[in-house]
C-alpha cells in the first residue's frame, strides 16, 4: 500500500474539521448564557428550557413528524417496487422517472409542484400537498438503494425458486424479500431522514396551512436568531445521527449505494 | 401459457403503481410548467385562463421570453449563476481531492468509517449547516473581528464577511462536498496501486504520476461529483436568501420571487424552462466526459 504524503493528511485533517467545526460550534453555543452567538459567556440549559415551552415549534415538530412517518412509508413500497421494476423487467421510461426528482434542482420540482397543486389539482396547500411532494423526491433514494441490493445478488437464487414452483409472489414472499429487507429499511430510514430534512420543496408545497420543523427555523433565522435555534438544531443533529447509525448498521452497502 | 400471463401481470402489478405516480407528481407538473410559460399572468396571480371572457389577456403568449431576453439583467443573473456554481465546483473539487485521496489509500478496515465521517455532516439538517456560518461570519464573531482588525492595521474600511459573495460561496462549498468527495473516493479507490508504481519504475516524479497516471484516471469521479455539486447549486436559492446580501441573487432567487413574491407565475414558468434546459444541458455534457473518461480507461 502506498502511503499519502504527509502533507495529505494535514489538508484532509484540515478538511475534515472544516466539515465538522461549524456544527461544533452550533452545539456548543446551545448551552451558552448569553443572547448572542458570539462569545463563550457561561453554561446554561435556558435555551433548551425555552425550545420545550415554544408551542410554535413543538406544532411544527409533530408536522414533521407526521409527515415524514407517512411519506417515508408510502415512499418505501412504491420505491421499492420501482427498484424491483428496474431490475427485473428493464423498464425505458421508469429510470428516468425515479432520478429526476432526485437529480433536479430543487427549486425546479417545488415551483411545479406548488403550480401542478393549485393549477390543476385545486387542493388547499397544507399537509396533504407536502406529503404527496415529498414521496415524490423520496421514491428515487429508496430504489436506488433497493436496486444496488438486488444487482448484487445471484440470479439463479430467484430462478430456482421459480424452477421449484413457486409463484410470483411466493417467490417475492419468500426469497427475494427477505433478501432485500436489509436495503428496504436502510432505504426507508433514509427516506425518513431526507423528509424530515427537506426545506426548499417543503416551502413551495406547504402554503400557510402547516408548517414544518425546517420551515420553522428558517423563519427564525431570517427573522431573530435566537441560540434556541442552536438548542433545535442540537437536538435535530442528535436525531439524524441516530437514523444513520441505525440505517448504516442495516445494511453495509449504503454508503457504497449513496455514491 | 398461464406462467407467461402470471408474469405479464406481475410486472405490471409491480411497474405500474410507481411509474403512474411519479408521472403524475413528476412528469406532469414538469410539462404543466413548460406550458404555463406559454401563458399570460393571471389577474390576481397564478396564470390567465386560455380561452377568454372579456378583458384581459388570455391564449398563448411569447412575452415571457421577450421579456427575459429584452432585460440584460436576466442574463446577467443567470451568469453570475453560473459563475457561483463554477466557483463552488473547483473550490469543493480542490477541498475532496486529499480527502478521497485518503481515504482510497488507508487501510480497508478504516475506509467506511473515513467514508461515513465524511458525509455524516451532510446528514444534519441543511439549514442548521447554513446557520453555522451565520454564526461564524457574523459580525460580532472572532473571524469578522480578527479580519477587520488586520483590515484597520493597514488603514482600510472594515467589511461585512456575512451577507456578502463571499459568505454564500463558503455556504455552497459547505453544503456540497460530500457530493464530491463521494464519486472521487469510489474513482480513486479503483485505481489498480501498480499503475503508479509502474510508473515510479519508469522515473515520473510525485507531481508527474498525479498528472499524467491519478488526475486522468480520477476523471469519471471528477464529472460525476462537478456534476452532483454544480447543478443543485445553480438552482439554490436558500444559501443566497440567507448567507447573501440583497446583491448576491442567483436564479433560483428569481425564480422563488416569481412565484411567491411578485407572483408572475408565466415568467417565473419561464424562468424554470430556462433553467431546466441549461441543467440538461449540463448533465448531457457530464454523462458525455464520464462515458469518455471511462473508455479512456480501458
């Protein structure tokens, strides 16, 4: 093995704190006594005192919430089936369909969306309108995943499967599912994080009728920042780090898959 | 006979739900927006009916893209986009370069975890990683005082380090490294060790075997992760709106101001077509220098 040069682990040391300091900093000025954001002044949970008596916030996390539970779910079986789809059958149109809403600038499928709800569908904008925008941007990372599970595997399991009688859905049932089960949650799980996360599309698609956790803090950063938003923010990092611990833990090939 | 219909109705059962719904969610209101740039702004938002009643304009319409193109101003953002994402592609490029690096030549058994610290950053939330500079480029911050102290030494005017180019730029740079380190590392991991022996052996020195052995090789990763950071960032419209001053619009400002700003939905529909075409434009040309890059490696 060829060792890098020294000088390679310091601009990638380097690297790697410029990644992490800033975070760093937004935690540790969570517990700081003071209004501002700008020197070390003492310990304190204020912030965290102030986040739980927030009702604003405590609304907006439930939304979330909600929201993602029941986009994620939704997302995971049709992504899941698309996965399937891709890899079995070979679809033209399919591919295409799964990584643009991935692929896109946001701000492109959230200007549609917000046009497609009221322009054509006439709904209200509210829960009901982000939940069905964020399946749309989820169901790509859900068969991405599914499908590097599934072309990873040796096709004459399935076959003999087949050549032993079974049918299609026995088949899916008992073989082929229990083999992508692991790829099926990390793709849930990241499904799950990806809505909790989403701001741009969320913007769009969300109206006055219901806000959610990112939309919440965006308003606070551009109205009075507060370290509560730091508070939130620990708080949220805490979360997602625990999804991806779990999800990485589920299924080893995902971070190979998020390439 | 009846396996050949089971399996016919497999496969629909199983491409149908998703193909319907993201044509639906996807596809249509993609095309909705390229035909509503055809159309005139209602008159209280939203878009003119096609067929008219009395006043008002209705029908088919090439104004919008008059209008884009009668205005430099347009233009302009849309180069000075361009610029920013260009900008952040070779800074994020400059930055994942040693990370991938490192990590493609560290033992196995420590790559994943490298692999996972690199993009865990990503996995919180995208605001809180943008507040972050808020906070850091603030003016109250040690960084703002620091360098307009050193600024004050040598008699010139402080400066804004938040709200300015400058700070959106770090922003983009922060929000999409992962997105290159991630195709870099996979392309560097491929390289087979020998080729760079090969040629040591044949007398290229350090910068002779990056150059002309990992750079060219690297290249397929290197278009996969320009393109995964310069396309989101040509459309970002957040990082401006709150790291950039009211001077730093890029087109996904622009466009969110049509929409629920000034409410010019035709214009804004306009603004998207445009944007969307360069973005393809775009990945066309990166699908093209991957495919290349690859035979050059063969």
């Amino acid at each position: 093995m060829r060792k890098p040069a020294p000088w390679v682990y310091l601009a990638a040391a380097m690297v790697y704190g410029f990644l992490y300091v800033p975070l760093l900093i937004v935690v540790v000025y969570s517990f700081n006594d003071s209004r501002l954001n700008a020197e070390w002044v003492g310990f304190t949970m204020h912030w965290y005192q102030v986040l739980a008596a927030d009702s604003d916030m405590l609304t907006a996390a439930g939304h979330s919430l909600l929201i993602a539970f029941t986009a994620s779910l939704s997302a995971t079986l049709l992504g899941t089936l698309a996965g399937l789809a891709m890899h079995r059958y070979r679809p033209r149109l399919l591919p295409y369909l799964v990584i643009g809403p991935v692929a896109m600038p946001e701000v492109l499928l959230g200007v549609s969306l917000l046009v497609f709800f009221i322009q054509v569908l006439h709904l209200t904008l509210g829960m009901l309108s982000v939940i069905l925008a964020h399946i749309t941007f989820s169901i790509g990372f859900v068969a991405i995943v599914v499908r590097v599970r599934l072309a990873g595997m040796d096709e004459k399991i399935f076959e003999a499967a087949r050549d032993l009688g079974a049918t299609p859905w026995q088949t899916f049932r008992w073989v082929t599912f229990p083999l992508i089960r692991p790829g099926v949650a990390a793709g849930a799980l990241m499904a799950f994080a990806l809505s909790l996360d989403d701001f741009v599309i969320t913007f769009f698609t969300a109206g006055v009728g219901v806000s959610t956790l990112p939309l919440q803090i965006y308003s606070m950063i551009k109205i009075a920042v507060t370290p509560e938003v730091n508070a939130v923010s620990a708080l949220l990092m805490l979360l997602t780090l625990a999804l991806v611990v779990i999800a990485s833990r589920l299924d080893k090939g995902l971070i190979r898959a998020a390439s | 006979m009846s396996r050949m219909i089971e399996s016919r109705l497999t496969r629909r059962l199983v491409g149908t739900p998703p193909t319907l719904f993201l044509l639906i969610f996807f596809l249509a209101p993609f095309l909705i927006i390229a035909f509503a740039s055809f159309q005139y702004p209602g008159e209280f938002g939203g878009l003119a009916p096609l067929t008219g009643h009395g006043n008002g304009d209705h029908g088919l319409t090439l104004e919008n893209y008059q209008f884009f193109f009668s205005d430099f101003i347009f233009t302009e953002i849309f180069l000075h986009s361009l610029l920013v994402a260009t900008l952040s592609t070779l800074l994020c490029l400059l930055l994942a370069y040693p990370v991938a690096w490192l990590i493609a030549h560290s033992a196995r058994k420590h790559r994943d975890l490298l692999v996972l610290l690199a993009i865990l950053p990503f996995a919180s939330n995208f605001l809180i990683r943008v507040y972050a500079w808020m906070i850091i480029l603030g003016p109250q911050a040690a960084l703002a005082k620091a360098v307009n102290g050193m600024l004050a030494l040598i008699g010139l005017e402080p400066v804004s380090l938040l709200f300015s180019p400058f700070a959106v730029l770090v922003g983009m740079v922060y929000v999409h490294l992962p997105f290159m380190i991630l195709p870099l590392y996979t392309s560097l991991e491929r390289h087979d060790p020998l080729w760079l022996d090969a040629a040591q052996d044949l007398g290229a020195n350090a910068w002779q075997r990056f150059w002309r052995v990992t750079w060219p090789l690297s290249l397929p990763g290197v278009f996969a992760g320009s393109a995964l950071v310069f396309i989101p960032v040509l459309g970002m419209f957040a990082i401006p709106d709150i790291l950039g001053g009211t001077r730093d619009m890029l087109i996904g400002n622009l466009i969110k101001d049509q929409f629920l700003g000034v409410r010019d939905w035709p214009f804004g529909a306009t603004l998207s077509v445009m944007l969307t075409l360069a973005v393809l434009a775009l990945a066309a040309l990166a699908g093209r220098a991957a495919r290349q890059g690859r035979r050059h490696e063969q």
